[in-house]
C-alpha cells in the first residue's frame, strides 16, 4: 500500500482537464432537461423515463361540461388524445373530439317592451334538430304562398319573445365530431418537421384543416425557431340554407345552400429557455380568411327612429374578407415548488376588432402528489367596424352590420383552477374548473325610445368544468 | 417499466444515511443535517439521478440510448447532449491511453466470464469477438454515432463514477449541508464536515467481504476504485484479473488487486484508477509519473 502526490503527467493532467469539461457540459445540459420537467409537469423525480430518446405513449382522455347562465347553451364534449413518441423524436398524434350543444341562443334582435314574434325554416321531422312546441317554445305555421320559393316548404317555425326579454332562439341542438392526426420527427439538420390534417363535422358545418411545421433548435436547445403553415376549408350549409345579408327574416327555404370560407395562415415562433428559471415564447401569427362568415341565422333588429320599437328584422351580413394578426408572449417561471405562467395576447383584424389578454396561472405543488393551478384571465377587445346593436329605419341600409356581442367592444374575465391528483408516476387525474364572464355596454348613447329601458348587451356568463385522466405508458 | 424510489432514511451520528441499491451496488447519501425532511429530499434527488442514469446509459434496455445505438446495425444514430459528451470523453480518454480504454470492448465479456471459476477461453472464442474491439473503427461526428455492424458499446466503466458526480451536484443544489455520496465505493463529498472536520471512508479489504484494508479521510473532492475484488478467474495458480486488455482481447497481467484514486471529481479519480489498472505491474509506476493520489492493493 502506498499513498503518493506529486506534479501531475501529462495523462494526469488530461484526463483532470475533460472531466471538469465533462462534467460542467453535461451539467448544463442536465439543468436544462430539469427545466423542462419542471415546465411541462413531468415527473420532477424522474423516476420514469419518459423524456427524449425514449419511445413512449401519452393519452389524454377528458370530459368537458360547459353551461351558459339563463339556461342558454350547454355542451357535453368528451374528448381523447393518443401521442406516439419514437425514440428518434418522432411524434405521430390522433385526437377525436365529440360534442353534442343544446339550448338558447340569442338570436341577435333587440328586446322589446312588446312581444315580438319571430320565423325560421321548419325543419323536417326525422332531423334531430327538430323542434317541438313543447321542448323548443315554438309553434309550427302555415305560410303563405309564395312565388318562387322550394315548393315543399308550406310550413313555418314560429317562435314568441315576452316583452322586455332578450329574444332566444330555444331551438338550438347541434352535434360535432372531430378528428385530427398528426405526424413530427426530426429530418437532417431539422429538429423538427411535420405536418397534420383534421376533419370536424357538424349538422351545419363542416371543417377540413391541414398544416405543415418546421422547428429548428440553436445554442444547445436552448433557442427554437419554428414556422407552421395553415389552411382550412370550411362548408357552412345552414338548415333553411343560406339567407341573404340584410334581408327580411322569413320562414322559406333559402335557394343556395352552402356557402365556403377558405384561411390560409401562418405562425412564426420563437422559443427561448432565457435562463435555468425562465422559459419564454414569442409567436407572431397571420391569417386571411375569405368566403363566408356570416352566421346564417343570426338577426339584427331594425327600429323605429323615435320609438326604438322593432319593425322588422333582418339576416345580418359580415364581409367576406378578414385579416388577422396576433402577437403572443408567454413566460414560464419555475421558482422553488411552484411554476408561474405569465401571457399577453395582442390581436388585431381589418374589421376593426382589437383585442389585448392577459393571463396568469400559478402551479402550486401541494403534497407529494397533488397540486392546484389557480388562474386568471382578463381580456378587452374593441367593436368592429360593422357592429350594430339595431339598425334605424329611416338610416340607410349599411353594406355589413352584426349585432353579435362577440363583435361588440367588451371586457371579459375568467376565473379558474385545475387540481391535479398524480396516481403514480405515469397517470394523473385532473379537475379543471372556470367561470367565465364578459360585461359590454348595455345601454349605448344611441339607445332610442324604449331601447333606452334595455338591456341591449347580451354576453354570457358560462362555467365549464373538465375532467380528465392523463397515462403515461412504454 | 416504472422505477419507484426505494430509499430507506436512518439517523447515523450526525447524518441522515439514505440507503439504497441501484446500477447493481449498494448506494448510500450522507446529509450531515437534523432535518429528517431535507435528509429524505435530499435521498430522493440522488436516488432519482442515479436511476436517471442507469436507465438512459443500460445497455440492457432497448429504450436506453446505449441499447438503441447497440441496435442500429450499422446506421447512424443521433445522441442528445449528455451522452455526446460522455462519449467525446470516452474517445479522449481512448486517445490518450493509447486504445488501452476503449468503451468497444465490452463484447468480449462474451468470452470472459469473471466469476471466480477456472473456465479460461480459449482463442478461438476470443479471436472473433477481438475483431468487434475498436474505437477507431466508429464514426463518431457531429453528436451522430455510427458502429459497424456487430459492435456494441458501453458506458459501464464510466457511467457509475459520473452518476456519483451528477448525485453531488444534484445533491448540492437543494441544499449547502455537507453531503456524501457513495455508490458501491465510488464516492464524492459536498466539502468538509461542519467544523471543517474530514469525512473518514474506510478501503474494503480485497479479501474478506467485511474487511476494512485502510481508513482515508477526505476534505473534499472524489475517489474511486478499480479492482478484481471478487472479479476475476483462477486457473492453475494464474489469476486472471477482470481488466481486459482491448488490443489483445485478453486480461491485464500482473495488474493490481486493486487501485483506489482521489481526485477533485469521481469520473477523473474513476480514469485514473483504470487507467492503472490498465497497466498491469507497472501501475505504480504510472500511478507515480501522473502524481495521482493513490491507494493499489496486490
């Protein structure tokens, strides 16, 4: 046995040199992948290993309940999501969403101090929108005779609004299915290339969606740019067919019976893991859509110039071209036992629409396995330049007017929490829930006559609870 | 496959002692701490860092990145940035012992199985495997990897040292409380004991499982050890030692029964120790040229 110390040699001296290089390297690259554990919720322990370079399956199976206060709409909506990761960092996902949406809507006209009246199509019985008078509050008519119109439709669907009442559509039933695949994997010098299809149906619309995306990571993955290509193919062939802008509300079955919307987009992204604690992505996104927007049984009310009582109602009319632009900035702050996200969304469009959202949501690990995410959103958006809440009779008719609240300026605020329980160290069970709010301006300086004395803004008030089981398996 | 943390957590002395067993050896963490929670926090971490390791660098595991290389057949597989750089190690430390550490040479464990028998192969077995040896013979390029077919590789000699590195500075981030890691004799310290007091790490006796050959005492940095303790073959009074020569394919003569190394990092102390193992009767002598601080048994 002998214990020695002395000058290093030169292999002494070399191999002290690549260890510390080692180890201060792969430090690095250790503190990073810790950041995303911490950012994305995986197992901080790590005691499974479901991180790159490793083939592994995620599903995501969740059943959101949403419900609109006044007994206006309330959707059912399971959904499930399967992501295949290679061990190569390929990504193949498939996703189905189901939905089934019943309830009132309103319709878009003004309320009244009288009861007012209003038509639509009747839909044939075997439909499942088929409406009866018991369920929906409405009555089936005789119409008169008309020139030219299909000639099977000689009946009617007639609904009444109490005076001083938002007027409701009740008969509102629509379901939805949706499918979506996508495929990514690294190809050469990019990190990440891809692409996806989608398909959603609904009684009255139908959606096929494609995009390409390719990501390419800098600076030891600490920077990533990413570019995604986006096009969607929308058929709206609404019951009764497709109204004409700004014509009279009736109960005839409309000649054309689809109308198309195409979109073309784009999004610029830049990911940056800014420090061991700070992770931050800046998204620029463009799209053009061009076709039909309107929403085919959405009315707007005409008045009375001094009085402000309705005399008639008109199918509304939205452009056929929008560009939109948004800005996006996230944070994610992971500091001690809790991770803070921290955005704000600036939007703006060519019909005049600004919006700005701030949010914020705060991870909070309670036990071992539990954790609450409180969060909180505000959002502002100004009118577009086509909003009315009523037209005036003695106005001329503008080319393009809405009375949707959505289009309309207004505040809205959600608050909510997820608590997540983690099973073990591959599945987790969640629970979200959200109240979501909106205020506008319910009495506008224009308010003429009995308007004044109404409520002219229709916005919502929703709570929408998710539960949902997440499976991490080989 | 779900790896559940096992650790058990004890007081001893001053410490909290978490004890468990990973990569097939018996690994413990000190905390010199009366905080049983930042002891049981700090186990957790060094536990999930060690079975991290030992599930990305197995060679047993298709899922691990050693399995998928081992697997390609001959084509190029990408590697993420930390078994880059433990492969850029392995190459340097490749080159610098002139091909006497070469992380190929693994597949003539085929033919040696070290088991305290007598069943020495004999050429023929060795000859063919021999010609699977051979950093020099993989493109190893921009964090892609390629071995000819047949070849495989592993990090085993390596990546037990470099977990215990890993564990003390995952260990030392939660908390500034004097820390020891040992994972089966390979071992770091945080820093000296509170009141700069040494850490005292006894040797194992090569001989009896319970010996203890000699007593250190260490302020700071690692040690390691290489040696053939209970690794080794005996046939006709010839001792063949576990360290493999991989330019002959056969064992290291007259190589010490063991070389125990203290350097400022478990992964250099690990090389060095090897490195002398490597050098069969003339370990002393390398041992002594490179100035390393060192412990070999014969």
């Amino acid at each position: 046995m002998q214990l020695k110390r002395r000058k290093a040699g030169r292999v002494g001296r070399a191999i002290s040199a690549i260890s510390a290089t080692l180890l201060i390297a792969t430090a690095a690259s250790c503190e990073n992948s810790a950041v995303a554990q911490d950012f994305y919720g995986l197992d901080k322990a790590g005691r499974d290993n479901f991180g790159p370079g490793i083939a592994y399956t995620e599903f995501d199976g969740a059943l959101l309940i949403y419900q609109e206060a006044g007994g206006r709409v309330q959707a059912i909506e399971p959904t499930a999501n399967l992501a295949i990761h290679g061990a190569r960092g390929q990504q193949l996902t498939l996703g189905a969403v189901a939905d089934a949406v019943s309830g009132a809507t309103p319709n878009g006209a003004v309320p009244s101090d009288r009861t007012q009246t209003f038509v639509t199509p009747l839909k044939p019985q075997g439909s499942s929108t088929t409406v009866t008078s018991a369920s929906g509050g409405s009555t089936v008519i005789q119409l008169p005779p008309t020139p030219g119109q299909v000639a099977s439709a000689s009946l009617g669907r007639q609904y009444t609004t109490a005076p001083n009442t938002l007027p409701m559509d009740k008969g509102f039933r629509d379901h939805r299915a949706a499918l979506t695949a996508g495929w990514s994997q690294p190809l050469g010098w990019i990190s990440e290339i891809g692409g996806g299809a989608g398909f959603s149906r609904e009684e009255d619309y139908q959606s096929i969606t494609a995009n390409v995306r390719a990501a390419k990571n800098f600076n030891s993955d600490n920077t990533t740019i990413s570019l995604d290509l986006n096009g969607e193919f929308d058929s709206s062939f609404p019951f009764g067919g497709v109204p004409t802008g700004l014509s009279a509300m009736n109960a005839q079955f409309k000649p054309i019976t689809t109308r198309h919307k195409t979109q073309l987009g784009f999004v610029l992204g830049l990911t940056e893991v800014m420090t061991r604690n700070w992770l931050m992505a800046l998204n620029y996104s463009y799209d053009s859509q061009k076709g039909y927007q309107t929403d085919p049984y959405r009315v707007i009310s005409v008045v009375d110039p001094t009085s402000g009582e309705p005399t008639s109602t008109l199918y509304e009319n939205r452009p056929e071209q929008r560009k939109t632009q948004s800005l996006f900035w996230d944070n994610k702050l992971a500091f001690g036992p809790t991770v803070t996200e921290l955005s704000y969304r600036y939007f703006t469009d060519n019909w005049g629409i600004s919006s700005h959202t701030v949010e914020a949501s705060e991870r909070i690990n309670l036990a071992k396995s539990w954790y609450i995410e409180p969060n909180v959103r505000f959002y502002h958006q100004n009118a577009a330049n086509f909003y009315r809440a009523f037209l005036v009779s003695n106005a001329a008719l503008p080319a393009y007017a809405s009375s949707d609240t959505r289009l309309s300026r207004f505040d809205a605020i959600t608050y909510g929490a997820k608590i997540g329980f983690r099973v073990s160290g591959r599945s987790e069970l969640y629970v979200r829930a959200d109240y979501y709010t909106q205020s506008g301006d319910g009495h506008p300086a224009n308010a003429i006559g009995q308007l004044r004395g109404q409520d002219l803004f229709a916005g919502t008030k929703a709570a929408i609870v998710q539960v949902g089981y997440q499976w991490k398996f080989h | 496959m779900e790896i559940p943390l096992t650790a058990t957590l004890a007081r001893a002395g001053r410490d909290y002692l978490g004890a468990f067993k990973a990569m097939a050896t018996p690994c413990e963490v000190r905390v010199e701490t009366d905080d049983a929670e930042l002891g049981r926090r700090v186990t957790d971490a060094v536990e999930a860092e060690a079975r991290r390791i030992e599930a990305k660098f197995s060679r047993y595991r298709d899922d691990s990145i050693i399995g998928r290389i081992n697997a390609a057949g001959g084509r190029k597989t990408a590697v993420d940035a930390e078994t880059a750089h433990l492969l850029d190690f392995a190459s340097q430390c490749f080159d610098l012992s002139g091909g006497m550490f070469d992380i190929t040479s693994g597949v003539l464990r085929r033919a040696w199985r070290f088991d305290g028998s007598d069943r020495v192969p004999g050429a023929s077995d060795i000859k063919p495997l021999h010609k699977l040896v051979g950093w020099n013979m993989v493109s190893w390029r921009n964090s892609c990897l390629t071995l000819p077919a047949g070849m495989e590789i592993d990090l085993g000699g390596l990546a037990k040292e470099y977990a215990v590195d890993r564990a003390l500075a995952v260990a030392r981030a939660i908390t500034a409380a004097p820390v020891l890691v040992n994972f089966g004799g390979d071992l770091a310290v945080s820093g000296p004991r509170t009141g700069e007091t040494r850490w005292h790490v006894a040797i194992a006796s090569v001989e009896k499982d319970d010996a203890m050959a000699g007593m250190l005492e260490l302020v700071s940095g690692a040690l390691a050890t290489s040696g053939d303790a209970r690794r080794f073959l005996l046939k006709d009074g010839v001792r063949y030692s576990h360290i493999l020569n991989p330019r002959t394919g056969w064992p290291v003569k007259d190589a010490p029964r063991s070389v125990t190394v203290a350097a400022p990092s478990c992964v250099e102390a690990g090389m060095v120790a090897t490195l002398a193992m490597l050098q069969g009767k003339r370990a002393e002598q390398f041992l002594k040229r490179e100035g390393a601080r060192a412990w070999c048994i014969r």
